[in-house]
C-alpha cells in the first residue's frame, strides 16, 4: 500500500513531463495524457484513502533517508484520516478540472505547459498531505507557490496577469520563511524532521502551556500567507486573471486549503499553544468580515468568488482556533465540493460572455440553463441554505465557537465571543453578497451590449465536458450535509458534537430574513444592482507594502548599483597606481601574452620570497 | 597503485588533451573534436574515480604522496573525499557541456582575426586540469600552484575571446579579473607560509589532524587565506572585479568562471581555512557577517541591474554568499550546505549563461531594456530560462534549494563557541535575502520573458474587472526587437548540452540524500571535532 502512496505522488510529475514532451504533436496525445493520468491519480487516490477512513490505524512508512549529521532528512509518507479525505479532494477537483478544461481551453495554444502544470500542482499537493517529513512537506508547499504562479500569469500578455502572478509568489514564499523557520526550531527540538513523531510526543504531553509559542506562530505565518489571510489576504483576489479552471483548484482544493491542512496535521502543536491559536482566532475574525464587506461590493464575479473563499477560509480557521478539528476539517472539504461548483460554473459564465464583470452579465437564467441550476446550488450552499452542505458545516463551526465563548477553556473566551460575533455576522453578509452576485448574473435584464464588444456571440451554453463536471459536483454539495450527521464515517468513532439545532434555527431564521431584505431592495431598485455599485479602494494593506517595502528596497538597489559602480569601483581603479603600473608594465612587455605570464609568476614569487622572509 | 593513476590522470589526461588540441590546432575543427573528446575522457576518468577510491582522506585508498621538492617540505600530495568529489564530478561535467558547446558556437575574435577555436580550447582544458589539481591538491603549495595554472589562462580567455564590440572594457575586465585574483593568491600563499611557521607541514591533512590555531601568527595566517579567498570566492566587498570579468566574458569563459572557478574559492574556504582557523576569533563571525551582507546587497544590486549577464554575475555573489556562511558555522550541517551549494550554484548559473549566450547570440544584445517577450518569439528557450530562474531562486525540489536552506540551519545550530544570537539574526537576514532572490528573478521573467507591448485591458468604470480570454494577444513581432533575423528556438546541440545541467538540477533537487550523506561523512572524518 505504501509504495501505491508513492506512486501516486510521482503519477502526476510523470504525467506533466509527458504533457511538455508530447507538447503540440496532437490532440489525442496532449489531452489524452493529461485526463487519462489524472483520472488514474483519482482512481489510486481513493484506493489509498478509502482504507483509511473512519476507524483505521494510519499507515506510515520511511522509503529513504540521508544519514548524516543532524536528524535525518528522509522520503516518508504518512496516510490517515485527514491525508486521505485531502487525497480525496484534492483528486477529485483535479481531475474534474482538467475534464472541465478539455472544453474551456480548447484552442488555446498554451494547452499543454497549462495542462502539465495542473498535474504538477496536484502532485505538490499529493506530496503536501501525504508527506511525514517536513523537507518534503515544504517542497510541496513551496511548489504549489511556483505553480500557482505560472498558472496566474498563463495570459501573460496582460499586465493584471503578470503583476498578479509576481505579488502571489512573493507574498506567500515571504511567508513561507515561517514554515522554513519552524521547521528549523521543531528539528532542533525534537531531533527529528518526521512530523507523525513530533505530533505525537507533543500530544504525549510533557510541553508547558506555550512551550512551543515560537514554532506554532512560525507555522501560523506560513499559514496567513498560503491562505491568504488578514494582512496578507490581498494576493488572492488579485490572482483572477488566471483561466478559471485555475481559480477552482486553487480555491478549492490545493493551495489555500494547504494552509487549513497544515494547522490541521499539526493540531497537537497548536493545542499546546494557545499563544499561537488566539493569534489565528483574531486574524481569522478580522479576515472573514474584512473579504465578506469586499465581496459584497466588487462589481467582478470571479472577485466575488475570490473574496468569498478568503471569507470561508477564516471559518475554518475560526473553527481551528476554537479547537474544533472536526468542524473545521469537514468545513474545508465542503468549501472545496461548493467552491470548485461556483468557480467552474462561474468559468462557464465567463466562456459564455467573455468577460467577468458581472455588469455585462445578467439575464443568462434562460441562456445558459446548466449553469444556471448547478451555480444556483453552489451560491446556495455558500450561504448555508438548508440542507445543502454549506448549512451544515457552517452551523458546526458556529456552534464551535459558541461553545468555546460559554465554557471553553481553550483559548480566552473574549476571543471566542469575537469569532463567534465575527461569524455569525460574516454569515448574514455572505448572504447578501451571494444573493446580490446570484440576481445580477442571472436576473437582472442584460445591459444593451455597449458599443466596443459588438462582435460578442449571443452567450451559448458550454460544451459536454464542461458540463459534465458541473452536475457531478452538485453531488457532494447536495449531500455533503450526511458527513457532518456521521462525522464518524471519516475520522472514525468519538464525540463530535457537530450540531446545534436551536443554534441552526436562528441562522435559518437570519439566513431568510436577509435574503428577503436583498430580495426587496432588489425589487426597489428596479431588478438592478440592489445597492449602490460601489467600488472599495484597492486593500489598504497594499499602500503599506508598498510604501513601507517595495519603494525602499528600490531605492536601496538604485544605491547599491550607483555604490557598485562609482565608490567602490573607485577603489578598484583608485588601487589605482597598481593598475596603471601594471598595465604600462604589460604595455612594456610588448605584445606578449607570454611575457605577462612571465611577469605574473615573477610577482608571485616575490611575494613567495617576503613571505619566506618573514616566516622563516 | 591504482589510486595513484587515478588521481594522476585526473590532472594529466586534460592537460594531455590540451597539449593535442594545441598541437591539432591547425586544423581547427579536428582540434576542437579533439578537445571535445579530451573533456568526456575526463568525465570518465573522474566517474571511474569517484567509484575507486576508497576510504577516509589521508588513507591510502585515497591519496597519493610523493616528497616533490624535498628542500621546500613540498609534497605532490593528491587526494579525494567527499568534499572534492562532488566538486570534480561538477567540474567534469561543466567542461563537457562548455567544449560540447564551442563545436558550433564559437566565440567571434574583436578586429577580425581568425577564430583561434582551437586555442580557445586547448586553453579551457588547462585550466580544466588546474581547477582539477586544485580540487585534489592536499599541500597547500601545490593547491596554490593549480590555483595558479587555473587562473592565468582565464585572463587570455577574457582578453582575446570576450565582448568583441568592446574592446577597452574587455581588456580592463581581464586585467582587473588578474589584478585582483592574483594579488589574492599571493596574499593566501603568504598565510600557507605562516601556517607552515607554525604546525612545520604544508600537509593540510597533517595541519587539521594536528594544528592548533592559536595566537596573533596563526590569526594572521588565517586572515590572509581568508582574503585570498575571499576575492576568488568572492565575498563583499571583494566583489568588484567580478561583474565585468563575468559579463565580458565570451559565454563559456562565463559558464567556467562561474560553474568551476568560484568554487576554488568556496573550497579552499572548506579545506584549507577550516583547520587553519579558530572559531573562538571574532574573525569567524565577521566573515559570516560579509558573507550575509552579500546576499543581500546582491540581490539588491540585482533588483537594479540593466543587462543580464551582469545580473546573472551578481546573482552569484549572492549564492557565494551563503556557501561561505555555511562554512563560517563551523559545524557538518555548515559544510554539507557549503558543498551542496556550490555544486548546485555550477549547474544552475552555469545553465543561465548558457542562456544568456543563446540570448545574447540570437538578440545581439544581453541589454534588458531590449530584450522583450521572448515567451512568444521563443518560447522553449524562455521556459529552459524560467526552470533556471526557479532552480537559482531557490525553489524547493530543484538543486538550488537545499545548499541555502541547509546554509540558513546551519547559521540556527552553529557550532557552540560561536555567538548564537549573531548567527541567529544573519540566518535570519540571510533569509530575506532569499525573497529579495526571487523578486529580483521575477522581475527579470516579467520584463524579458513576458513583458512587452500589450493593449490596455482596463475597463474606465470599474478598477476591479478583470477582462480574460485574451490568449491570442500576439506579442511585438521579433522584428521589433532584433532587426531582420529570424528567431530559432533551442537547437540541438544547445539542448544536448543543456540538458546535463537541467537534469540533474532536478535530481539533486529531489534527492538531496545523494551529496549530503557523502559531504557529511568526509566532514566528519576531516574536520574532526567540529560541529
């Protein structure tokens, strides 16, 4: 079984050289390649996963590792629970977005470095979840960073795709320092880089209050980068310009979700530091409430999606930061089934209009049937409309946090009313901003077609293979809700505490009377925009970045430059008299090569002779 | 007796060749083959070497030593461990891909001279069999005497071979390139004589089993080798003479200065200043100190750069950087990054100025306010630069990232008599200049490989709406940026002799185990009680 593991983090590497290789020697080759592979990767996912599900003992196994000094950097992989409900996820969305991109990248002539770097992702991500050594941990992180990356910038004639691409990379490898710091300290500490080890002797026992403060705040950074949370949360919205399908993956089952999955697989750390899950409590209830205002207002449906998952991401975190792994795990595995939904289908509008203001949109109920029923869904999941997944997650991590406000004793309770005030209020703005977003595509009359895009086609229903996984994933969206009524069948038997039906009842409650209020304005204001299109200066955090780091790293480097230039090749030229001295001696020497060596070797010696003198 | 002709061979078989090719150097194709086959000789030799030897340093599985002048105490002393070998195996494979290359890519002469390929070659393969020599050289004057023969033909390679449409600035790049790194050599040679006052043996083994540096002699000693090598290496602010030596350079005079010829220093840092120094003197940490002052001010003077050879030249101050911090911890993690580091730093910038050179070769220019959007006139040569860029930023899972991630632990668990909390800011310094590594790479991969003219996508109304779809945008024809000539994409032998270097840029990414464990172990046994 353990080698299958192996195999199934090399599949997609293979699969990506395969891609180049073939290149643009036929379709069948290039497609066949990139789907038949992922479509093996899903299959081998879920004979891993499946096992380990529920009650099962996890499988851990070393392949390799160097013998050296210090402890051990080995090739390990460790499957439970949580590895393989991340295979799965991780797979499945994979796999449907490269179904989904056979149809939405037709054409493109950059199909397969795309397709490669899909397989490339999701074998970073494989390795993310699947690895017991931390080196390997990191190079997966890290790689999901170049590829996300490569994936923004695929448009690359456009600015915002380039400036975009550059800012994502360098926000979260700055904060990748985080994991490379912690990583350093948790070796030092334990004398070992194998994290089944380190997690299981911390949840052993044996660690003070805070001991480890300063690894699980270094893991936190890396966090708040990867998932782009509050202050560095601005990456994500900007990284839209990358095709869709990219957005889906990246939303929902690799890149941001790695950044959940870390706090998860080193949960015992976290428990045993509340110094460092206070700090992701805050950040996650500034985070939700921040992104949910911004989603409610941009005028741009991929931004909406974008803000939205910074938003859900903060649940998640919230549920952590309270101590409910099971709530916050479950909570990503929802947000991944509803979000790939809405990025894909959003990626349908997109294909349909050519643009993704959701100003040029509106009135596409009719035209793009498909789209319609299945993103339906998705919005309504995302607002946690009964009894789709995202009611009955949301309502766990909810009841999480209540719970830790009344009698936790986990982190400060002050901390937990925040989360818990911060997350009931997100969940009446995601409301709004999904309801708004959902009436503007699909209801509000078509604006007359401006002017300059007169040779847009009447929007057109997608192809088969972009439908296909639209409709296969309102399956886990539909009945996800059963996971979190049988928590038991993914992490195996326990007390879960997962619902809380008065606590449900009045997020119903709240849930309707806000759609009702949107509803109504929408009405007042003509079946248009139901308030005010208003649009939010760009984050406030990024004139500090750049005020505060990029224009004095500039400046620093105009100076280094004019210092390398002028001073210090003062110096070197104003050592001057040597250099002339010498060059009128090879001038001297006429125009003999050999003779400057001559001269070389005589100087040499010289100095061999001081030398001599003074050692002697 | 088998070592000894493997040992001995490994200096004499290039030089050997070196001494054919000039004698074949009237006819100048069958030179350069000849050359050619006298670098895959090598190549095998050091493979056939790396297999046989045997043992720890000193042994006799592993040297050879014979009395060369008796009245001098000097000793033809040769011998490998896991911290040369790695290093010879890069060297070989270094000259076959630079030879491979000068089958067609021969560096044009200024003023219209012949080609004189042939010399060319002959003079790479001395310098082969120096660089060789001096990786296998135990007696520190037959180190300094390689170092030597290394040196000196690379001023000839600048001189003669480098930018021919500028003549003064080449021959002020070669004679400043000699100026400084023999000067250095001089001055290092001095501290070998210190040394020698002090523990009576030029035998470095002999001095790191028995020498105990201690006193205002031995710190001088230490302190004239460290700057010697500290020009070759070279640290901040020794610097200066590099970024002209390497940006004139004609582009496989660049490959071996930056692949091999750093790596002299970097080395001499591990084998010859190691056990001559004490890491109680404030000399360490100051070392430590410049050597994290170059990664940053590197990166910075990266960041600011307007031509890309220059910038590829300055990127390895910063890469030398941390090599030298690894070896200023004092301790086996230290070395281990020190190795891995300069192995990877061989095959990852000498693969970028092979790049360059195809750049420079195909634009006419190396000018980055120039060169634009080569993703869309040549796109597979963009995507080898961007595998590059990623390699050298550090990307995990290529070369590049282990030597200065393991660099960056080191300076965390330096050796206890070092000051813990210095060493803990310059790791940590040391990291940032790592995010100034890669923002000064992507802005190179957004200027000259996607920038360009593009149409302006923003809609008035709305700053937030992106606008997508937009894939068949055509970049500024090649016209644009290259008069008349056609662009051709990667040809063969560029990728016959790319793809050494890009290859195992990704094993040694994905099994770091392979240098580690080897470096670790000779470590141990050669330095003895550190770490």
């Amino acid at each position: 079984m353990s080698w299958v593991v192996l195999l199934l983090v090399a599949l997609p590497f293979t699969s990506a050289a395969l891609s180049l290789y073939l290149g643009h020697r036929g379709e069948l080759a290039e497609r066949g390649v990139a789907v038949g592979a992922s479509g093996l990767g899903l299959a081998l996912a879920a004979a891993v996963a499946f096992p380990h599900l529920g009650d099962a003992e996890p499988l851990g196994r070393v392949f390799a590792s160097t013998s050296a000094a210090g402890p051990p950097i080995e090739l390990s992989v460790y499957v439970d629970q949580l590895t393989a409900v991340m295979l799965l996820l991780a797979h499945t969305v994979a796999f449907l977005v490269q179904v989904y991109s056979l149809g939405y990248m037709a054409g493109d002539r950059r199909y397969p470095s795309y397709a490669a770097l899909i397989s490339i992702f999701t074998g970073a991500m494989t390795l993310v979840v699947v690895a017991d050594d931390m080196w390997a941990l990191l190079i997966g992180w890290e790689l999901m960073g170049a590829c996300s990356y490569f994936l923004i910038s695929h448009h690359w004639e456009l600015r915002e795709a380039r400036a975009g691409a550059v800012k994502a990379f360098l926000m979260t490898r700055t904060a990748d320092l985080g994991l490379l710091f912690a990583i350093i300290v948790l070796g030092m500490r334990f004398d070992t880089y194998r994290i089944s080890t380190i997690m299981g002797e911390i949840a052993a026992g044996g660690f003070g209050r805070d001991e480890l403060w300063l690894p699980a705040l270094l893991i936190t950074a890396a966090v708040i980068g990867k998932s782009a949370q509050f202050p560095l949360h601005t990456w994500l919205p900007d990284a839209m310009p990358g095709p869709t399908p990219i957005s889906a993956l990246i939303h929902a089952a690799t890149m941001v979700a790695a950044g959940v999955f870390l706090v998860a697989r080193t949960f015992p750390l976290y428990l045993s530091a509340p110094a460092a899950l206070t700090t992701l409590g805050l950040v996650a209830a500034l985070t939700m409430l921040v992104s949910a205002v911004y989603a409610l207002f941009t005028q741009d449906l991929k931004r909406v999606l974008a803000w939205s998952t910074v938003s859900q991401l903060a649940y998640m975190f919230a549920a952590l930061a309270v101590g409910a792994y099971a709530a916050g795990v479950l909570h990503l595995l929802a947000h991944g089934a509803f979000k790939a939904l809405l990025f894909l289908a959003a990626g349908s509008v997109v294909h349909a209009v050519g643009t993704t203001s959701m100003s040029a949109m509106g009135g596409l109920r009719d035209k793009l049937p498909d789209t319609f029923i299945t993103m339906t869904i998705g919005f309504g999941a995302l607002a946690g409309v009964v009894p789709l997944v995202g009611f009955f997650t949301k309502d766990a991590v909810i009841g999480a946090t209540w719970e830790a406000a009344l009698h936790g004793r986990l982190i400060w309770p002050w901390v937990a009313w925040v989360l818990f005030g911060s997350a009931v209020l997100t969940a009446v703005l995601t409301v709004a901003y999904s309801l708004r977003a959902w009436l503007l595509v699909f209801f509000t009359p078509a604006a007359a077609p401006a002017t300059f895009d007169t040779e847009v086609p009447e929007p057109h229903e997608a192809p088969l293979s972009m439908k296909v996984p639209l409709y296969l994933l309102t399956v886990p969206t539909v009945l996800g809700g059963l996971l979190v009524a049988y928590p038991e069948l993914v992490f195996g038997p326990g007390e879960y505490d997962l619902t809380h039906p008065w606590l449900a009842a009045v997020m119903t409650l709240l849930v309707a009377l806000t759609a009702a209020l949107v509803a109504w304005q929408w009405q007042r204001s003509g079946g248009r925009d139901p308030w005010h299109p208003f649009v939010l200066p760009h984050p406030a955090v990024d004139r500090i970045y750049d005020v505060g780091v990029v224009r004095p790293v500039e400046w620093l480097a105009r100076m280094v430059r004019a210092g390398d230039r002028d001073v210090i090749d003062g110096y070197a030229d104003g050592a001057g008299i040597a250099t002339r001295g010498i060059g009128w001696l090879f001038r001297r020497a006429q125009t003999g090569n050999v003779q400057t060596y001559l001269m070389v070797v005589v100087v040499g010696a010289c100095a061999v002779a001081v030398a001599a003198g003074v050692a002697g | 007796m088998m070592i000894d002709l493997l040992l001995n061979g490994l200096v004499s078989v290039p030089a050997g060749f070196a001494l054919l090719t000039w004698l074949a150097s009237g006819r100048e194709r069958l030179a350069v083959v000849t050359a050619v086959l006298g670098a895959f000789a090598t190549f095998a030799w050091s493979l056939w070497l790396a297999a046989a030897y045997d043992g720890p340093l000193g042994g006799s599985g592993s040297t050879i030593d014979v009395v060369w002048l008796e009245s001098l105490d000097i000793h033809w002393k040769l011998g490998v461990d896991g911290i040369s070998v790695p290093l010879v195996l890069m060297t070989t494979l270094v000259f076959v891909t630079a030879l491979l290359s000068l089958v067609r890519y021969a560096p044009a002469v200024a003023e219209g001279g012949p080609s004189r390929t042939a010399s060319l070659a002959a003079l790479l393969l001395v310098i082969e069999a120096g660089v060789l020599g001096s990786f296998l050289a135990l007696d520190m004057v037959l180190f300094f005497a390689f170092f030597e023969v290394a040196l000196i033909p690379m001023w000839f390679v600048i001189n003669t071979w480098g930018d021919p449409a500028d003549g003064p600035a080449r021959r002020r790049a070669a004679t400043r390139f000699l100026l400084f790194t023999v000067t250095g050599s001089a001055v290092m040679l001095v501290g070998f004589l210190l040394v020698w006052g002090g523990a009576d043996t030029f035998d470095i083994t002999q001095v790191a089993a028995t020498y105990t540096p201690s006193g205002a002699t031995a710190l001088a000693a230490s302190l004239l080798v460290g700057i010697g090598l500290a020009v070759k290496t070279p640290l901040w602010p020794l610097h200066i003479w590099l970024p002209d030596a390497h940006s004139k350079a004609p582009t496989v005079g660049s490959v071996i200065l930056a692949a091999v010829l750093l790596k002299l220093g970097t080395y001499g840092f591990l084998r010859f200043w190691m056990p001559i120094t004490s890491p109680e003197w404030l000399l360490v940490p100051v070392v430590a100190a410049l050597a994290v002052v170059g990664i940053v001010y590197a990166a910075l003077a990266c960041l600011a750069q307007t031509d890309l050879k220059r910038l590829i030249a300055y990127s390895s101050v910063g890469h030398m950087g941390f090599v030298v911090l690894g070896a200023a911890t004092f301790t086996v993690g230290g070395v281990q990054a020190a190795v891995f580091a300069s192995v990877a730093h061989g095959l990852i910038t000498g693969l970028l100025f092979f790049l360059a050179g195809a750049i420079k070769d195909r634009y006419g220019t190396s000018d980055l306010a120039r060169l634009k959007v080569l993703y869309g006139t040549v796109p597979r040569l963009g995507g080898v630069f961007v595998f590059a860029a990623m390699a050298s930023l550090g990307l995990p899972g290529l070369a590049g990232f282990w030597g200065e991630m393991l660099a960056i632990r080191a300076a965390v668990e330096q050796a206890a008599v070092l000051p813990e909390d210095t060493y803990r800011w310059l790791a940590f310094i040391a990291a940032l200049g790592v995010i100034l590594t890669s923002a000064y790479f992507l802005a190179l991969v957004r200027g000259m490989l996607q920038g360009g003219p593009m149409t302006p996508v923003t809609a008035a109304t709305e700053v937030d709406a992106t606008v997508e779809l937009v894939a068949d945008a055509v970049p500024a024809g090649p016209g644009a940026v290259a008069g008349e000539r056609a662009m051709v994409d990667v040809r063969g032998l560029e990728w016959a002799t790319w793809a050494p270097l890009l290859l195992l840029t990704l094993v040694l990414g994905v099994a770091p185990g392979l240098l580690l464990t080897p470096v670790a172990d000779a470590a141990v046994s050669f330095l003895g009680g550190i770490g």
